[in-house]
C-alpha cells in the first residue's frame, strides 16, 4: 500500500467500478443478434431491465438505423426512459396486480410469431417476483404466498426457484416456448451465484433439468408452509415446465453479459492500482448470511493477528447471494444481516474495515443497499442503546445500523449482478 487508505470512501470506489463493470451500455454492443427476416420483437424483466432495455435500442438504431419494439418490466422506481419501449413497472419482493398485467404482457408479446421474427428478451436479478403468472386454478394470492414462505424458508436461489417454476405460467423456458417458432435471444445479467442462466428471474426464456418431484422434494426439505391448492398443482402433472431437450426451446439461445466475477475483478484490478494485496474468495458464497459472516470474519481476525493465509495490508472480496431464515420480524436484507454478525465477531479489532452491499442498490426491501462496519461498530451500537446480538437474532439489523447513521445508500443501479463484499484489512 503506497499511501494511507481512507476507508469508507476507498470501499466506496470499488462497489461504484463493480457497479459501473456491469452497466449494460457497456457491454450490451458486443452481443447484438443478426438483424431478422421477419420481426423483432424486445421482451424483458429484472431490477436493471429498463436500462437494458435503452441501452439495446440505441445500439440497434446506431447498428441498424431502425427503432424496435417491446414491453419491458421492472421493479417500482427503476424505470428509466427509453426511445421506443414500454416500461412498466411492478412491486419486488412482493408481487402485486401490476406484475400480473406485466406477465400477460410479455406473453401477448410473444404469441402468434413466426419462424422469421426474432425475441430478444433481456432479464435480470429480481425478473421472479416482477412476472407473477399463476396456472389455472391458483391466484396472485397464492403465488405472493408461495413467494414470502420462499423469502423466508432460507433455501438457496436455485431451490427457490425449482418451486417458482412449477407455480408460473411464465418461468422455467415457458416464455420462450410461447414465442416459438421464433428464435429467442436472452442476454442475461447475472444475479446467480455460479452464473447459472436457469435461475436467473426463474428462467422465463431458459428451462433447466428441475422437475417437480424435485421442487416437492425442497418443499419438503425446507418445511414450507404453502397453501393447499399449490401443493396440489404441483403434485399434478400440469405444474410440468419444460425440459431443456423440448422442440419448443430448440430456436433459444442465451448470452451473459455481465456477472458477479466480471465486476469483481474489476475491483480487484482497481484495488491493485492503489498498492493493495487483493483477493477473490469466491463469486459464488451461498448459506446463511449470519455463518458467512463469522467465517469470513475468523479469515480477517486469522489475517490481522497472524498474517495467515495472506500478509496485510489485504483486501478480500467475495460476491453470491447468501440467504436469511427468518425468525423475528425486525427489518434488513441478506447483505445487512451478514455485516451486523460481522461487526460482532470482529468487537474491539482495529484495522479491518468491510462494506457489504447488493449491487442492484436495495438489500431486500429497504431502502439501503448495505452499510459499513469496522471494529467499533458493535460499541457504537451499544452506546446508541443497541444490543447487537439481540437485534442480529429478531432479523433487525437495518434499524441498527441506521441508528448509528452506518447504512449505504446509493439508490437503485440500473444494474444487478448480487452481493458485493469487499474487506479491508490494515492491522
């Protein structure tokens, strides 16, 4: 380290590149499809979809000279302008009757191609939850249900959406199937620890392997409470979804565009131009947000007393989508709960500083994307009145680190490729 390092802004610096790594003007270029016989069609859905969505159209018209045409839906207060697309807008976590409209729409953009025309569907994290599309029989009441028991079960994404998909009249490739004969070209940005296209927003235009004997059985693992009429559709065989060998997906081809291992490198390399020592634990850190977090935490504390297994000054970065069981009723995100069991483990430590934040700009449903947290933060909160141990179990760690002015709050991206976390650590 060539000269003494501010900590909150230096952290600060490194979400801004991993976030700008991601920005889809930046890379959306390089994967433009051939311009069709027939129509072009532009369908979308995810947290950072609109910008998606402007930065698709003004690259076509430059490559083109052509304007296109869609629907695109993203989550309330993410829009952005676009020339020539619709933008609706719909509730995340929570569907709501808005996606219900937002669903149908992609689907009546699709329907009735032919095999000339071309889909672009652009998706990215928060997808699920916007395009609510309960089968027959079943209602948005259900389907907010089933999604509040998954938010709350602690299962992983991939299991939570094996369920999704058999619950939906859109997920798991049945989007893509209603566009065939029509080609269907995904551009993803990755929200998915490992990159896994499939579930990504639930797989709309990607089908995977998981089938319902699987999505019973996590029901099962994870004891979820869901209401009678769904766990009889899934048991039937019209909860079916396709497989990846289906005739209706053979035209579908995807592309990721941006991910979590994309922007952290670009943070790393950033880093490394300051003097810093950095390393990439993983892309792809799933569990509980609270056990991640004393994990990560012992690798600092082994670092600052011990210079093993790397010598500091250090900076460790890490991304994925840990998960919360949820046992209180307090408020916060995965990104939050995960710095508040940090700032415990790590009490009284001087010289290891960390910023954990969901690079879409909202951890969960609040209006932070993270916060910071050093040695003092645990006795800040104690001073300010504040059990932290208490608020980590009843699922309260936003209040606490708003109570001592800690929180990260950037405002929504434009983008979405999961959690980012970067520790520093000085001695």
């Amino acid at each position: 380290m060539t000269k003494p390092i501010e900590p909150v802004p230096f952290l600060t610096s490194l979400f801004d590149a991993a976030v700008d790594a991601a920005q889809p003007e930046k890379v959306i270029t390089r994967f433009l499809p051939e311009k069709p016989k027939g129509r072009l069609v532009i369908i979308g859905a995810g947290k950072g979809s609109a910008q998606m969505g402007r930065a698709f159209e003004q690259a076509w018209m430059e490559k083109h000279g052509e304007a296109v045409e869609g629907v695109i839906v993203t989550r309330y207060g993410y829009a952005c302008d676009c020339e020539h697309l619709e933008v609706l807008e719909a509730a995340h976590p929570v569907p709501d009757e808005a996606g219900l409209v937002g669903a149908q729409r992609l689907l009546d953009a699709v329907a009735d191609l032919s095999e000339n025309d071309l889909v672009v569907a652009l998706i990215s994290g928060g997808g699920s939850a916007l395009l609510p599309a309960p089968p027959e029989g079943l209602t948005l009441a259900d389907e907010i249900a089933v999604n509040e028991t998954l938010l709350a079960s602690g299962a992983p994404i991939s299991a939570m959406n094996t369920v999704r998909k058999h619950v939906s009249l859109i997920k798991g490739g049945r989007l893509a199937a209603v566009a065939y004969p029509a080609k269907t070209v995904s551009l993803l940005v990755s929200d998915i620890p490992g990159d896994h296209p499939q579930f990504i927003a639930s797989g709309p235009t990607v089908a995977d392997e998981g089938s319902r004997e699987d999505a019973l059985a996590i029901i099962d693992q994870y004891k979820m409470p869901l209401p009678d009429a769904v766990l009889a559709h899934v048991k039937t065989s019209a909860a079916d979804a396709p497989l990846p060998t289906d005739a209706a997906l053979s035209k579908a081809e995807h592309h990721i565009i941006a991910s979590a291992a994309i922007s952290l490198e670009v943070a790393q390399a950033l880093a490394q131009s300051h003097g810093i020592e950095t390393h990439i634990l993983s892309d792809a850190i799933e569990g509980e947000a609270r056990e991640a977090a004393r994990t990560q935490a012992a690798i600092a504390k082994e670092i600052l007393h011990r210079d093993r297994p790397f010598k500091k000054p250090v900076l460790l970065l890490s991304g994925g989508e840990t998960t919360v069981t949820l046992k209180g009723n307090g408020r916060g995100g995965r990104n939050t709960e995960f710095l508040l069991s940090f700032a415990i483990e790590i009490a009284g430590e001087k010289g290891v500083h960390l910023l954990s934040a969901d690079t879409d700009g909202i951890d969960g449903s609040e209006n932070n994307a993270g916060a910071f947290v050093d040695g003092d933060t645990a006795g800040k909160m104690r001073m300010a009145g504040i059990d932290p141990v208490a608020y980590l179990q009843n699922n309260d760690a936003y209040t606490a680190f708003d109570k001592i002015g800690a929180l990260f709050i950037p405002g929504p991206t434009g983008t979405n490729v999961n959690d980012f976390r970067a520790i520093l650590i000085t001695g």
